[in-house]
C-alpha cells in the first residue's frame, strides 16, 4: 500500500510539494495536467516535465487523477473514435513516465455535486455538504456558477467553464437515453482502451458517482455493488478496475463498504482507495467530517480490515478534508485536514496490519 496526496500543479494549488514530502508516510502525489482540453493526448514531454518537478520534491507520480473523457465517448456519438484514440496515446504517454494508475470517472456531464462547499460545522471548521432537495432545485449551471465562486479561485475539476456552457443542453441529451445505452457506451469505451492500458501496464480505476444516486435525470453507472458487478463484467481484466472512494459509495446507507471491498478488492479490481468520512444529515444529505471513525457514519477502521484482508496493495489517498486553523485552499484540498486524515489512515493500517500479523 503507498499513501498519497491529490495535487495539483501550475500554482492551481495552495499546497506545496515539499509540505506533503513532511507529512510522515506520504510517499507520493496523484496529480494531473489540468490545461489539456478534454479529449486530447496529454503531451508526454509536460507529462516527463510534471515528473521531474515531483521527483526532484523527494515524492512519486505513480497515479494520475484524472483523464477525464469526451463527452463524444459517453453519448456515443460517431466523432468519439478520435477521442478514444488520443485517450489510448495517452495511455501510451503515462507508462513512459512510469505512472501505474489512472483514475478516472465516466459520469455524464458533471463530476461531483454539492449544494456549500464551505458548510460551518459545529468545532468552527468547514467542509463541503450535500443537501438533495437544495441541489435538485438548482439549475446545474447555477450550481456550478456557485460552486466555483466559493472555489477561493482555484480550478473546481469536473466543473470546467467549457463543461458549464454546454451543461443545458448535455443534460436535455440525456433525457431520453436508457441505462443500456449508457452501459454500451462505457464497454466501447473499455474494450477499446483496457488492451491498451494492459500494454502500458497502467491500471484504470474508475471513481464512484458522487453523489451515487440519479440527478437531473443522468444516467448513473458505478453507485452500488450490483453496478459495479455489472461494471467489471463489461471488461474482466484487471485492468479494469475502481477507485473505492468511502465518501461517494458511503453516502447510500445501504452500500456496505467494508463487503463491498472484500468482493472487489478480494478479487484484484480495487486500485486506488479514497478515504473519507461523512455525517449524514439525513436520507440524502450529508456533511463531509473529519477522517476518524467517531467525527462521521464510516467506520474506517473495518474499511481499512477489509482492505488488508483483501491483500489490497494499490494505493490509498485520504480524499476531501475539512478547512481548519484559518486555512484559505481549495476546497476539499487543504492541507491540514488532509495531513491529519493521512497520519490517522496510516496509523490504523499499522494497528491492523500488527494486530493481524501477531494473531
Ligand atoms: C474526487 C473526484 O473530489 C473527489 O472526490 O475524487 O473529483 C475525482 O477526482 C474524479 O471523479 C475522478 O475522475
Ligand atoms: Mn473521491
């Protein structure tokens, strides 16, 4: 198992790379180009130039999130051969620069949904939260129009300005479009670049929806583990594996993380885990907490039981933190929280790991 951080470069962060080399037991970054426009290769000299800046830092590139993909490939639309194409050169480019796992997600139109992305909670920090009635209300556009002008700005992935102009009508595409469809879609995707990613010996982890029910009438696809059964089925290669992240899977009460992990990680497909924990506030709301057990719903203790149990080695990140100690960051992504989240993940695999071992 490597703990890792997110990062971003370019100065889109307010985090350095020499403040994750302190945090003890960090040993790398995920990190990503975010200037190349969705859909094209990602050049492989930025790719060798964004290496050495986290290389000479004392950290490793081993992940990079995300690659997002076209819009073309997720409608079907006949131009998306040429997207999928850049996305296999992409591929190729990654395993030149030595990256090993690729996290990506394949939801429709949008990436994330939060209703405050500085929600105060009751210890005078903020975090983000999710309030379904709020955020089914809103205009997608307007959301994100809001999310990004509390962004402290920052870059919000998944919420692009491009992704915003074309929102409305994206949406009104999907009206009409069936679950199948959206399946057919994803395994064209698939069987077109997991021969590609075996090649370049590059694991793809696909991220949960978030949150992990239907919204604004989008096709939803990895929320629960009957659609991810579905999801792996699509292609059986281990390349063709998830990202687990707590935070978005665990948002649906009946979603039992810690069996859920046994079956997939127990079978080889979980490559990339994000730990984080959430209250709920109610059916569908929730807030974003600390990382520990006692401040959320999660129970991370057996999360990280099932991820040993499972022989999980892929790699770990602790996902969104609270904003704590005056911190002024992306949201999500300070470094604090996030510092704490990681010393307090790796203490519990030491615990576990020792406990296990000494019977
Ligand atoms: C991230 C996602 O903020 C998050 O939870 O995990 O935005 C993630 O980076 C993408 O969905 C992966 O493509
Ligand atoms: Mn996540």
């Amino acid at each position: 198992m490597k703990m890792i951080l997110r990062w971003f470069p370019y100065g889109d962060d307010s985090v350095t790379l020499s403040q994750i080399r302190q945090i003890p037991g960090v040993t790398g970054v995920a990190a990503c180009l975010p200037k190349i426009p969705v859909g094209e290769t990602w050049p492989v000299e930025e790719l060798r130039a964004l290496t050495q800046t986290v290389r000479r830092a004392g950290l490793e590139m081993e992940v990079i999130e995300s690659v997002n993909i076209h819009e073309d490939i997720k409608k079907g639309l006949p131009t998306r051969d040429r997207y999928i194409q850049n996305y296999i050169d992409t591929l190729g480019n990654l395993h030149a620069v030595g990256v090993k796992c690729l996290c990506y997600n394949f939801m429709p139109v949008m990436d994330w949904a939060r209703s405050d992305l500085a929600a105060p909670l009751p210890d005078g920090s903020a975090a983000m939260s999710y309030r379904h009635e709020v955020v089914e209300q809103m205009h997608p556009e307007s959301i994100g129009r809001a999310m990004a002008g509390k962004a402290r700005g920052y870059s919000l992935p998944g919420w692009e300005p491009e992704r915003l102009s074309a929102m409305a009508e994206d949406i009104s595409f999907y009206q009409n479009f069936t679950q199948e469809q959206y399946w057919a879609n994803m395994k064209y995707f698939l069987d077109a670049v997991i021969p590609a990613a075996e090649k370049a010996d590059v694991r793809m982890a696909i991220h949960p929806d978030d949150p992990p029910w239907p919204l604004f009438g989008l096709p939803k696809v990895i929320t629960d583990a009957e659609r991810i059964r579905t999801f792996l089925r699509l292609n059986d290669s281990p390349y063709n594996g998830l990202t687990f992240c707590t935070g978005s899977l665990g948002a649906r009460r009946d979603n039992d993380l810690p069996a859920m992990i046994r079956e997939f990680a127990g079978r080889g497909r979980i490559h990339f885990a994000h730990l984080r924990n959430i209250r709920f506030s109610g059916e569908r709301d929730f807030d974003e907490c600390a990382h520990p057990s006692a401040c959320g719903n999660l129970d991370m203790y057996e999360i990280i039981r099932a991820l040993q149990a499972s022989e999980f080695d892929g790699y770990i990140r602790p996902d969104h933190g609270r904003m704590i100690w005056g911190e002024i960051a992306r949201p999500g992504y300070g470094l604090y929280d996030r510092a704490l989240g990681a010393t307090y993940l790796l203490g519990l695999w030491e615990a576990v790991e020792k406990t296990v071992s000494r019977g």
